[in-house]
C-alpha cells in the first residue's frame, strides 16, 4: 500500500447532472466522510435533450458557432458561442 501526503488536494468527481453518463455522488459523499460541510446542490449546467423533428433541427446545428462577448460589471469574454 502507497501512502501519499499534500497540503491540498483535488478530486475531480463530476457531478450529479449527468447519471447516464455515469455521474454520481461519490464526490459529495467523499467531503462529507472527511468532515466538509456541503452547500445544497441545483441544477445548472444541464444538457438539453430533444426528440423527433426538434431533435433532427437541433442536430444540424451540431458544431456551428458565433463570435460573442459575454460581460457582466466586472469581466468580460470574447469566446465563440455554440
């Protein structure tokens, strides 16, 4: 057995939004076995899921994208939008 000693570190889990693809909990569950207090979840960033003809639209949409500025009072991004 290897034992490893940090000042920090991260463990990158994913999140709950996605349980198709294999998202879980585990994350969640690991900070709380090690003593952190957790914020209450919501959703945020979720994947649109659309069907039929929407879905055969949506779908040749697939890949294109704009140039766009997003700002707000304090920083703003010059990042192509999908």
């Amino acid at each position: 057995q290897t034992s490893y000693r940090c000042e920090s570190l991260v463990v990158a889990t994913g999140g709950l939004s996605i349980p198709t693809l294999g998202a879980s909990g585990f994350g969640y569950e690991l900070a709380q076995q090690f003593g952190h207090t957790l914020v209450a979840t919501d959703a945020s960033l979720v994947p649109f899921t659309f069907t039929d003809k929407t879905g055969e639209l949506i779908r040749t949409l697939a890949g294109i994208s704009l140039p766009m500025i997003a700002s707000n009072e304090r920083i703003s991004f010059k990042l192509p939008l999908l």
